[in-house]
C-alpha cells in the first residue's frame, strides 16, 4: 500500500531522471534575515490545511553580499512545462569589471495548480552551476526563491557562453502547473578592502567539464578538485535508496546488497576519492507531500555537489593528454539506472611556471564493508552496516617549492528498516557519515582541515483505520570543520541543520477530502570563528507560526 503511495508522489522527480543523466555553498528559499526575537505569524491556525499555504521558505541564511558596486544578468526566464530545454546565452557584466569578490545566483519561482516535485539543473557553458527540485504548490499558486554563491564559477562566467535549463515538467488536464522560473546572476566588483581581494583569489583559475568522459589539465595545475552533484532520481527504487533492501526480504523496493550507497571517482580506472550521498528527501517524499509544502528537507531547492579533492593525482594528470574520470554509485543493481553524476573540475594554477610536475605517491583503499541482516518477523527487520576508508597522497613541484598533499576519508552507515505486512507501517532509522582529512605541507607549516560530515534520517509512515496516512520525521544535515595550521587552530565551524515534521492525511481521496493536519519546523545553526546564525521556523497546517533568530 504505502510503496504504490510514494511511487506516486515521486513520479515527479523520476520523470527527469533519463534527461538528467543525459545531460551534457549557502542558500535558501530565501526570506529576508531572521528577526531578534520570536515573529508569530498565524496565532489561530484553521484546524486542517486549506487550498493555500505559506510560501516556502528555509532557515538557512541568505548569501552575505559585500558593500560594493554590483551588476545584474538575467541568465535565465522561461516556463517549463514538457521537457523541452531553455536555451540561450549569456554575456558578463559590463561594468563590474571581470574579477569580482562575488557571485550570487538567485531563482525566483511560481507555480499554481496541482503539479509534482520536479528536478531541474542549469548548464553555463557546459558547466553546472545549479540543481534544485521544486515545491508542490497550492491550488492558489505559490512563490519561492533560492539563492547561491557561485563565485567559484567565475572563470566560465568571464566568457559569453551558451545556456542551458531544464525543469522536465508534465502539464495536462490533471496536473495543471506550469513552473515559470527567473534565474539572475548578482556580480559584485572586486574593489576596497583586502578581504574581497581575498575571496576573489580564492575561486579557482580554471572550470573544466569532461570531454567525453576525459579530463585535461593545464600542464602548471597545482591544485584540483572535483565536484559531482550525485542525485538518486529516478529509476524506480533509487529515488528513495536508503529503502531498499536485498531480495531475501518481503519488500518492494530492492537492492542485490541493501541501501548501501557510496559514491566513487577513479581517475585511469585507479580509485581516487569516495563519499557518502546525502539522503535528501524531495518535496513529495515519504509519502506525504504535507511535510514539505513550507518547509522543505535540507538540501532540497540547492543541490549541493559531493567535493573530492584529486591533487594527489595533479603530477600524473598535468602530463598535458587526456585522463578518463569516472563517477560510479556502489550499491546500484546492475544495469538499473537512477543516478545522475554530472563532473565539474575545479583547477588553480601556479602562474610562475609552465609545467607543475609531481607523483602520485600512496593510494590505499580499505575493503568495502556492506552487510544487509534481514530478520522476519510480524513486523519485518534490516540491519545494514557499511564503511570504507581511502587513502591518496602525492606531491607537486611548484614554483614555491614542493607542496605534498594527503587526502584520507573515512565513511560509515548504519541503518534499522522496520515495516509489517503490506508496508502498512514502514520506518527507517539511519545515520550516514563522512569523514575527511586533507594535509598540505609545502613551505611553513603543514595546514590539516578536518571535515566529520554526519547525516540523519528517523521516521516512520503508518497507514492507519480509515486509511489515515500519518508520517513522523526528522532529518539532520550536520558537519564540524576544523583547521589547523603547525598544530594550532586557524579556523572552526559548526553546522547543524535539523527538520522534523509529523502530517496526517486521508490518502487515496481527491484533495478536497484529504483533511490534512500537521506541523514541521526547521532549525539552522552555523557557528564558529566565522561568527553565529541560528533561525528556527515553524509551522501549523501549512501557516508559519514561527520565525526567531537566536544569535
């Protein structure tokens, strides 16, 4: 019962997914700064959810600007309403000059009717800069806006370059909403204080994209890192891989070897980083489209890439040919799709020499770890525990001197699914994480950052008398980051980003029978050397009862 329920609620995002995998950090649905002290915006909420809701937004802060002179560049403006791309072109600024101490990215969107969740990414050149899902609307409409720092974009941004978006949409007589979306690039000049010189110094020289499946380096690469923005959409099961499960277990979503799920990249088929996916839940998922129509799970408007730092590999790579990079997803049954892994290729460059050399000097991989322990029951039981470690290290000759890097990432994922007889009532309880060390030591001494990356995910649906469909939920997106510099400290941070939401509905009846109650709240905390942001927001049938900032 409650797995032909989901399938239904995520056709949205699966109907993307064989375009996005063809296809060639702070933000938020944003409202303006969080105010002092608690805003209470609905004090007498109805006793069900309405055919209209607040417009969603996150706790997440807004993209700090700097006081400088800015320019403004639509990139973006269309109507999606099949699966036919925007296409167009986009040409820089003129009057902010071509180095700027930053680039924000803003989509403002709309939708009314009765729509799904969709999955859309915008191309730049070649290069993506952005994936987002959207929210379900109200039969009313609603709007909501995303923002993000693409700084790091700046080299293609320099260039006039084609431009390519897609939200893949279905529009008919039952799902009437189009999704009429704005995309704006903000370019503040790189002018005044030293710290915006600094931050414009920091983006790298070069972005590069594979060429059909091959990277080429600059010969003087001093640094390069890989981003892969890895979404599990489409394809069935995928969508919601943590629920997977071997096929010895009564369940209908299944995996050969449970939910483990890990995402790799080798360079000349030689395993050169690893990372654990973020469970992110769209706007429909778990069954229960009121859980998000406010406040969406963490991560779900701006998708953010899995980062691999690959400058151990920059010696062999800057011999000038052609190197083959490969992103695969562990876990996925074989020959089923569902993950879409597009590679951007981020590379600083020495200016004082012509060609870097250098050596890969270590690579060690632990042994995958991936048990599933299936245990029957009236209310059926899966255990899973995965881990992986790698190692990679290696050393460049730049023109100041040699700069040897070691990279060690440590991942782990443990998991209890629990459901009955039919998937009646069905609950997971898991904890992904992700642990990476990068060590630079050249001239001075040796800088260590160290980044524990820890995602949750507790809930449970149960399909109940009358067929009241209740789901309880909480998700957790944290990371701590230290960094250090000859032992001593130089800067921290701490993130934690916590939504939890408990909706009840009467499924399988048109809307207007739903009687639909629930509330959700999401709180954001980062903190550290950097200084505090703390917002919460809350909601009671769909009406924003909450808004307070705590630093």
């Amino acid at each position: 019962m409650r797995r032909r329920i989901i399938m239904s609620m995520l056709s949205g995002v699966t109907l993307l997914a064989s375009t996005l995998l063809g296809a060639s950090p702070a933000s938020a649905a944003q409202s303006a700064d969080p105010p002092a002290e608690s805003a209470t915006q609905a004090a007498d909420p109805p006793a069900e959810f309405g055919t209209d809701w607040h417009d969603p937004l996150t706790a997440a802060p807004p993209v700090a600007k700097p006081d400088t002179r800015s320019c403004e560049v639509t990139v973006a403006q269309a109507q999606f309403k099949d699966f036919t791309p925007y296409e167009g072109n986009y040409a820089p600024p003129g009057d902010c000059g071509d180095r700027w101490s930053k680039v924000v990215l803003r989509l403002d969107g709309k939708v009314k009717g009765r729509q799904y969740d969709r999955l859309g990414y915008l191309h730049v050149g070649g290069v993506e800069i952005f994936r987002t899902s959207t929210p379900q609307p109200s039969p009313d409409g609603i709007e909501w806006s995303v923002e993000k720092d693409v700084t790091r974009y700046s080299d293609t941004l320099r260039a006039e370059q084609p431009v390519e978006m897609l939200i893949g949409n279905v529009v008919d007589d039952t799902y009437t909403g189009v999704i009429d979306v704005k995309v704006t690039l903000t370019f503040y000049a790189a002018e005044g204080t030293p710290k915006q010189a600094t931050a414009t110094a920091a983006a790298p020289d070069r972005v590069l994209t594979l060429q059909d499946g091959a990277l080429t380096t600059p010969r003087n690469s001093e640094r390069i890192v890989a981003e892969v923005y890895a979404t599990g959409s489409g394809g069935g099961c995928e969508e919601y891989w943590y629920l997977t499960v071997p096929d010895s277990a009564p369940y209908s979503c299944k995996a050969d070897n449970g939910p483990y799920r890990e995402v790799q990249i080798k360079v000349d088929g030689q395993l050169a980083g690893i990372a654990e996916p973020f469970p992110t839940v769209w706007t429909g998922g778990w069954s229960n489209p009121f859980l998000w129509y406010v406040i969406p799970g963490p991560r779900a408007f701006d998708i953010k890439p899995i980062e691999y730092d690959l400058t151990p590999f920059a010696g062999l790579l800057n011999d000038g040919r052609p190197h083959r990079i490969d992103v695969s997803v562990v876990g996925v049954p074989e020959g089923q799709t569902g993950w879409s892994t597009p590679v951007n290729v981020l590379v600083w460059q020495d200016a004082k020499k012509v060609h870097v050399s250098g050596a890969l000097t270590e690579v060690k991989a632990g042994t995958l770890a991936n048990s599933s322990t299936y245990t029957p029951c009236s209310e059926h039981r899966l255990d899973t525990q995965g881990s992986h470690r790698l190692t990679v290290a290696g050393y460049v000759d730049t023109s100041h001197g040699r700069v040897k890097t070691t990279v060690s990432r440590k991942l782990a994922n443990t998991s209890v699914h629990r459901w009955t007889d039919g998937e009646n009532t069905d609950g997971l309880k898991a904890t992904w994480s992700d642990d990476e060390t990068v060590t630079v030591d050249g001239r001075g001494p040796a800088t260590v950052t160290h980044t524990q990356r820890t995602y949750t995910m507790d809930g449970t649906t149960t399909l109940g008398a009358g067929d009241r469909l209740r789901t309880v939920l909480t998700l957790g997106d944290r990371a701590v980051v230290d960094e250090k510099r000859g032992g001593r400290r130089t800067a921290w941070s701490r993130l934690d980003d916590t939504y939890a939401g408990d909706t009840t509905y009467t499924a399988n009846v048109p809307r207007d029978q739903r009687h639909a109650v629930g509330t959700t709240s999401e709180r954001y905390r980062l903190y550290g050397s950097a200084g505090c942001y703390d917002r919460t927001l809350a909601t009671v049938q769909g009406l924003l009862t909450a808004d307070r900032g705590n630093c």
